[in-house]
C-alpha cells in the first residue's frame, strides 16, 4: 500500500559509478537482496549516521573506514540489520568487505558496509561472500533501478530522484536513491540513502552540504517515531565535472541537493507501512526552527491523530491537544491558528466560527492533506511529513520475522 502514483525516474549516467545487485537469499528468496556500488578513485565522500546508542556493527565499521581511506565502494545487504550482535557482528562486517575487496582488488578499509532487516540475529557471512561474485559481475552505470530494489526491506516499490543543474556551463548530475518505510524518525541521518553526483568537490564543503540538506529532509520526516540502529546517508562526488569551488555555485549545487533530499525523503512517507494518508505538517510564527519541529512532531507522532487520519475523522480535539502538549515554554493558546487544509480549526483559544464537520471530514477523507499552525510567537518555521497509522501498519510489523 502507498499513497499517490509513483514511477522510478531516469537515471542519467555519472561516470564512474557502477551498480551491480545479486540474489543473496538472506529473507525473502528469488530477490535481490545484495547491493554494491563502485566509486572512481577520485571521490570524495560524506555520510552520515544514526544516533541510536545501539548503532549497527556496520555502522561502527563504515565511520572507522571513512575515516582511514577514501572509499571506492559500497556494500548494501537487506534482510539482516547486523544490529544487537556484539562482538561477532563487528567481525562479520569486517569479514564482509574483506571479501569484497579481495575480489575487487582494493583495500577492506576502502569497503563502507551497509545494512537493514531483522536485528538481533547474525549475520549470514557465507551467504553475503558467496553472492559477491555475482554482484560484482552485475556491475554497470545504469544498475540505478536494479540498486533501489535491490535495499527495500518492508517497501512496496522503489525510491529515486536525480536532478541534473548549470554550473557555469557545464551540466551537474545528483542521482539519489532510499530506502524505508517502518522505523521512521532519522535522526541524523536517513533508513539508508545513497546519493551520488560528478560534481568535484572537497571534503570541507561536502560534508556540511550533506548535513543541511539532510536537516531539510530527511530529519523532518517520521512514520512511527522511531530510530533506527542503521540509518546512513551518503554523498558521494566523483570530481569528474564541474567544481563547486565558490559560494555562488555551493548555492546552486545546495539548492538542487535538498531537491533530491525532500523528493526521497517524501517517497518515504508515502510509502510508508500500511500508509493511506499523506501529511504535511506546517508550523509558522514560533520563536525558533526547533520550537517549530517540536510542535509539528509532537503532532505528527500522536497515535490519536494518526488514527484519525487514518479513519477520515474530523476530530480536531486531537490535534489541538497535541499542539498543547508540544514541550513549548509559555505557550498562549489565544494565539494559536489551526487550519487542516482550506478549513480553519481552531482560533481565539477554541473552535473557529466558520468551522462545520462536514468542511473538515471532506478535507480528512482525501489522500493528501495539510495541517497548518500558526503560534503566533515569532518568525521561525518548520515543515514535517507524516503517514496515518492503520491496521496494516500493526500487521506488518506484527509479522515482520515471520
């Protein structure tokens, strides 16, 4: 189940990238399961990483790597997280890009592993090594669609973006692909993205380009509040094209990143677990950005809400009641305006008087909705994306290991 049409865009080539995906068998047979992506000698690259104190083994092993040698490639399996498996888990992420790089010739340290599925249970090194070969037999520059399959885990289709922009004269390609549906609330960094670009530019400027546009997208969005052990985005740049070496083409180049970001990060929500609602959260006049993500998550978490979205109810007590439960200092209820779409909820501290059940149900029987508050305390400004919590979202994750 997902909200709205989607299609897999064009992928143009970046040179020097390669994809290559195999059928490792690690859950579901007969799928592809096993990613890895080849990167020039010349890249550099960012990434960034979950919070969560019970960070993956893989986690652990691409920030030690990244930190040692540039990378030339990445290695994605799906079906086992590799998370929750101490000290084994640690060898076996090791032992996995030290097969890799025996077969491609490289450094282990020059391998960033990557991985999603099941916590708590090993890894199935055997199974991960002896698909290498095929994987790496794969390899070729429009391996994009088969990539963006070959990470989903609970996803219902696959997710990608690319925006192609004029830097002077010469033509930038940033291709993006993602991949989460439950488990939602990054924190720091996204379930798993992988963004790729031909733009030359050094590790001073990329790793806060990947930090804000990350801060713009995938930190705003949320399915079920909660952090995943794996998250990791990267950004890589092959320093084959133009180069982004001033400020005035950062901004281009920052512009057209967060693009991608937003369109990934977007594709997320909308397939999120058991999702039949899109929800754009905005939140204008409070007193800093994060006062504002505070009342726009504080909403979008509630479970009171999300069944009402999910239920086409009207019931706009809800949301005011998470508005004012938002850890907000001082908040003057007096100020706050509500709107859900086009209907105005809630002004002067109570319902507003134009307000009719039948205005707001036709709003919450629709696909697609906004929820806009104002809080009338400042000029800063936040905006979430959220799903409804359904039936299937409890029957997905109820059967997960099954």
């Amino acid at each position: 189940m997902a909200v709205g049409e989607a299609s897999f865009p064009a992928m143009p080539v970046i040179e020097g990238i390669r994809l290559g995906t195999a059928m490792a068998g690690f859950k579901t047979p007969g799928r592809r399961d096993l990613v890895v992506v080849e990167l020039p000698e010349t890249t550099t690259l960012a990434a960034t990483f979950t919070r969560n104190a019970f960070c993956a083994a893989p986690v652990h092993v691409a920030r030690r790597h990244l930190e040692a040698q540039a990378p030339r490639y990445l290695l994605v399996n799906t079906g086992n997280a590799n998370a929750g498996t101490g000290e084994q888990g640690m060898r076996d992420a090791e032992a996995s890009c030290e097969a890799l790089a025996s077969l491609a010739g490289v450094s282990a340290q020059s391998v960033l592993p990557f991985s999603t599925g099941v916590i708590g249970e090993p890894l199935p090194v055997t199974r991960l090594c002896d698909a290498l070969p095929d994987a790496l037999s794969a390899l070729n520059a429009d391996g994009w669609h088969a990539a963006a399959e070959g990470i989903l885990t609970t996803d219902t289709r696959p997710k990608g973006a690319t925006r192609q922009i004029d830097i002077d004269g010469h033509v930038v390609t940033i291709n993006g692909i993602a991949k989460g549906s439950g488990m939602i609330q990054p924190n720091m960094a996204t379930m798993l993205g992988f963004v790729f670009t031909d733009a030359a530019i050094d590790e001073a400027r990329l790793q806060p380009l990947l930090r804000a546009a990350v801060d713009a997208s995938f930190n705003c969005i949320t399915v079920d509040s909660d952090t995943s052990t794996n998250d990791a985005c990267t950004l890589a740049a092959t320093g084959r094209g133009a180069s982004i070496d001033s400020d005035a083409r950062e901004a281009r180049f920052a512009a057209a990143l967060t693009e991608v970001l937003v369109e990934l990060a977007q594709a997320i929500i909308r397939d999120a677990e058991g999702a039949t609602k899109f929800v754009t959260l905005e939140v204008e006049g409070a007193s800093s950005r994060r006062e504002a993500l505070d009342v726009a998550f504080t909403v979008a978490h509630s479970p009171l809400v999300k069944t009402a979205l999910y239920a086409s109810d009207a019931n706009w007590g809800r949301i005011l009641a998470a508005v004012g439960r938002a850890p907000v200092e001082a908040l003057d209820v007096s100020r706050i305006v509500i709107d859900l779409g086009d209907v105005r909820l809630v002004e002067n501290g109570g319902r507003a008087a134009s307000y009719t059940e039948e205005a707001g149900s036709a709003v919450m029987a629709e696909a697609e909705i906004a929820i806009r508050i104002h809080l009338g305390r400042g000029d800063a400004s936040a905006t979430v994306w959220t799903s409804d919590l359904s039936h299937d979202y409890v029957s997905i994750n109820a059967d997960y290991r099954s």
